[in-house]
C-alpha cells in the first residue's frame, strides 16, 4: 500500500469525520433554535367552555398551546396540573415524553418501576429537554424508538419499526410523543397507547369501554370521561400523505444545508411551507392555493367544533339537573354514555395538533358524529328531565375563564400559591437548570 493512497484515506475519513460534525452542529443548532418557538396561547382563556368540559380533570386549572422542544421540561414543571399531591402529583409518566433522562431512568428501573416513582423524585434526571437519544441511537444519526410503550404500540397495528420505511420510521420516531396516551393503573400508571383494536377514535373508544376505563369523572353530569392527548400520529396514519408515503420530517424538518455544503434535517421543527419547492410542488401546484385550503379547513372545523362545544356544555349542566332532581343511573346511563362518546370524539380532534392540517376530512366526519352523538343525549335528557316535572334548566354564563372556573368550584387564588410554594422551596433550590422558567 502506498504512501499517497494512505494519504487519500486519511482524507476521506477526515471528510467524514468534518462531515458528520458539521451535521450535528447543524443539528444542535436547529434543537436550539427550538427555544425561538415561544408563542403559547392560554386555551381556557381563548375558550372558557373548555373549563367546563374538564371539570373534576388537571385540564380545568391551566391548559396552554404547545412550544418548541426546548420548552417540554420547562412548561410541564411550571403548568398547575404538576407538582406535590395537594396540586395533583402526575407521577413520574407525566415525563416520558420530556426528556432523554426519562428513557434512561426507564431502562434502569424498568417500566413500571420508573412510573411508580413521582413526578418530583425522578425530576433529576430531566436535565435536557427534548434531547438526541429521544430520537436517534445513542452516538449516531439513525434512528431509534427508545420507549418501550411506542415499540409495543407500533407492534399492536402490525407496523414493526424495524422493517418500515424511512418516512414511516421518522414518524413512528416523532409519534412516541405525539400520540394519544393514558396512564396504565394495574400497571403503577406506566404509559400505555391504546391500540388493541386499531389506532382510529372508534377503536380506541372500543377498547377504553371494554375496559371500562375513564380518566376522570365529570362532578356536574357524573359522565366518566376519557381525555385525549394529541393524537397526531393517529391522524396522519390515515391521511393521504401517509398512503403516499410522506411523513412528519418530510414536512417539518425541511433539509438545511450548511456553507460547506453538508445538509441535515432542520431540527427546528417548522411550518410545512417552508419545504414546499422540495417537497409538496411534485402535487400541488401553488403555496397558495394549499393555504387557501387549510385555511378553509381550519375555520370549518373551528365553527363545528364551537357548536359541538355548546351543546356538550348544555349536556353536562342538563345531566346535572337530571342528578339533582333524584333521577339515578339506570335513568341516565345511556345518554351520559352519548356524552361520553361525543366528547371523546370532540376531544380526539380538537386536542390534536394540526387536524386541519394533518387530517381534515376525518377531523371533520369526528365532528359531526360527535353533534349526533351529543344531540341524541340531549334528547334523552329532556324526556328524562319532563319526566319528573324539571322542564327549566338553568345554564351558566362562562364569560371568561375566571367564571368558568369559580363555577366549578376551583380555587385558583390557592393553587397559584401552592405551586409557587412548590417552585420556590423544591424547583428552584434543588432540579435542573432545564426545569426553571423559560419564557
């Protein structure tokens, strides 16, 4: 072997090398820019109804939009549905999706093991938020599913992770978090994502009532509720650009290219505008006419899901009323059940990042299912209610979400204290620097 040809592959593995540290540095960069994504809009402000739909969850006291990745810890820690067990302790699961340190405290004290610890006792380990190793193998670019709860969901709906391809795999990898989720109890709360049957609303509604499962109980209609978490995995798993094989990354990771010319995926997750040339222009013609059409989409379901929201509103104070004037469950059951299933499908878009976006059409067929759903409750009610002379029902006004939450009985006042306790005596003195307040 000759010296100028040791000399060539010196050089090339130079070149990679510098290659692969220009991407990460890319990379890190993109994850740090994430912080750039600051804007969140207080939802129970926006929409005071929302109060009322949550009563007796950790929904009804504080319920924010979404930020960037560097803002997971951060906000979960200040967000007054976490903290001690007087404010409503979540558990350590409440983590899993925040941090690479909740993957690593998992694989050392196993699933249940790590979910029967607090949310307080495992905070040390939360020291980056939304970090590589939630996402890749650990050292390298390729791409990992690291929870356990996600490997076995993927399994359930026969798309083994291993054996997809790539636009799949990056969204199973984004579709660890961003899925719909409850806490296990027979299992200490450990996550479980459940998909027996499937992964539409429809069966995942099946196997919560086969289990006879609710998240919590509504103290006004005596509904027992489920709460969905941002099934966006699940809408875009139906959706047309999943048939044709575009994922998440294809769409919000559009690829940057460096001056030296090495290019990655944009870490800072973006809109899907910003990769449309590249990306969307082999289907649609013009940027324009896709605005146009979410934005149709957009104002569509905002206006059907404002009527849905009324009438569960409606419901849930006429269920009460029912309560009040001595009617019991054999009476009641199967329009609290109507509720049950129009919120849940009510909840499964309108807690979904992006349905507009991701999946309309069925966003939109949820919906309107959701307004039979409830409306059939309704009626049951009112026959219910005649029945025992109660023909009045007396609604409140929720204004705002102040009333909303005085009329539910929360004392607002006392939380904020109680978690300011919290930070000051626990956060501040003794957790991560990735915990304290980002704004």
């Amino acid at each position: 072997m000759n010296f100028t040809y040791l000399c060539l592959l010196w050089l090339v593995a130079s070149s990679a090398v510098a290659n692969a540290d220009s991407r990460v540095e890319l990379a890190h960069a993109g994850w740090q820019a994430t912080a750039q994504s600051n804007q969140r809009v207080d939802l129970l402000a926006q929409r005071p109804d929302l109060v009322l739909l949550y009563a007796g969850s950790p929904y009804a006291k504080e319920y924010n939009s979404p930020r960037g990745h560097q803002f997971a810890i951060s906000d979960v820690t200040h967000v007054l549905r976490s903290g001690t067990k007087a404010l409503g302790d979540p558990g350590a699961s409440c983590w899993s999706c925040k941090a690479p340190g909740a993957v690593e405290l998992t694989q050392e004290l196993g699933e249940q093991g790590f979910a029967s610890k607090s949310f307080a006792d495992t905070a040390h380990a939360m020291d980056v938020s939304v970090g590589c190793q939630d996402c890749h193998q650990p050292g390298s670019a390729e791409l990992a599913l690291p929870r356990v709860h996600a490997h076995n969901a993927m399994n359930k709906i026969r798309l083994p992770f291993d054996t997809q391809s790539p636009a799949v795999k990056s969204s199973q990898v984004c579709g660890q978090c961003h899925v719909t989720y409850y806490f296990q109890p027979e299992k200490n709360n450990a996550v479980n994502i459940p998909w027996i049957f499937g992964n539409d609303a429809d069966s995942i509604e099946k196997y919560y009532d086969t289990r006879r499962f609710s998240d919590f109980v509504h103290p006004i209609s005596g509904v027992p509720l489920i709460k969905a978490r941002h099934p966006e995995f699940e809408h875009w798993n139906r959706s047309v650009h999943a048939q044709h094989d575009i994922g998440c990354v294809d769409c919000h990771m559009a690829e940057h290219t460096a001056q030296d010319g090495t290019t990655t995926t944009q870490h800072k997750i973006s809109s899907s505008f910003t990769n449309f040339e590249a990306k969307c222009s082999g289907c649609h013609d013009s940027a324009a006419a896709i605005h146009q059409q979410i934005d149709t989409n957009k104002l569509a379901l905002d206006n059907l899901r404002t009527t849905v929201e009324k009438l569960l509103v409606k419901a849930h104070i006429e269920a009460g009323a029912a309560w009040d004037g001595g009617l019991q469950w054999p009476a009641l059951e199967s329009a609290l059940l109507d509720i049950r299933h129009a919120q849940w499908r009510w909840d499964y878009v309108v807690s979904s990042h992006g349905a507009h976006a991701h999946n309309s059409q069925e966003a939109m067929q949820l919906l309107q299912v959701a307004q039979g759903q409830v409306q059939m409750a309704r009626a049951k009610l009112a026959k219910q209610l005649a029945s025992i002379g109660a023909t009045e029902v007396m609604y409140p006004a929720l204004g705002s979400k102040a009333d909303a939450q005085a009329f539910i009985g929360l004392n607002i006042q006392q939380l904020n204290d109680q978690k300011q306790q919290f930070l000051q005596k626990e956060v501040n003195q003794h957790w991560p620097s990735a915990s304290q307040l980002l704004e």
